[in-house]
C-alpha cells in the first residue's frame, strides 16, 4: 500500500481515476484524500484535482513509477550535537 500524491501540474490533474490507467499497472485506488474529505472506494468517474492524494494498492515498484522523480522524497533525519556535557560510552567505567 503507498499514496500517491498529485501535485499542481500533474498529468493526472483533469483526468477520471480511469483516465489514470492506473488498474492497466494492476494499481487499485481504495480512498482519495481531498482536503479534510476521505472518500473511501472512489468511482472510477471522479475527476483528480491538485493535492489529491490516492491511497493505493499494488506493486510498490509499479506505484514508484507513477511518481516523478523530483517530488520524491528520501527520509533524512534531523540530526543534532550532543551537549558539550554528555558522556561517552568510552568514559564511563564499569563496576563489577
């Protein structure tokens, strides 16, 4: 299971979820996101618009495909400092 996100300038924008061809990928759509609707099993008439987002089930690689490269994203995480006070592991002994 993965979203897919349509952004702005999508070539979904405009198009039925049948117009997607999504189901030809063996991608089913089982609820569209729309702003703080949920419409759970979605026909397959209803028309995409901007920031929709597809809860969708399939091939993750096939579902890969469908998103452009520059809108995905890597997880990084935020990485820190340690306080200058922090001890290491190296510094602690241990009583035995």
């Amino acid at each position: 299971m993965s979203e897919i996100y349509i952004p702005e300038g999508s070539k979904f924008v405009g198009k039925t979820i049948a117009g997607t061809q999504l189901d030809e990928h063996d991608i089913n759509v089982l609820t569209l996101y729309r702003g703080s609707k949920i419409i759970p099993n979605p026909r397959h008439d209803r028309v995409l618009e901007p920031n929709d987002k597809l809860l969708c089930f399939g091939k993750l690689e096939a579902m890969r495909g469908m998103i452009p490269a520059k809108t995905r994203r890597r997880r990084q995480p935020d990485i820190g400092n340690l306080p200058d006070d922090a001890t290491t592991a190296a510094s602690v002994e241990t009583v035995e």
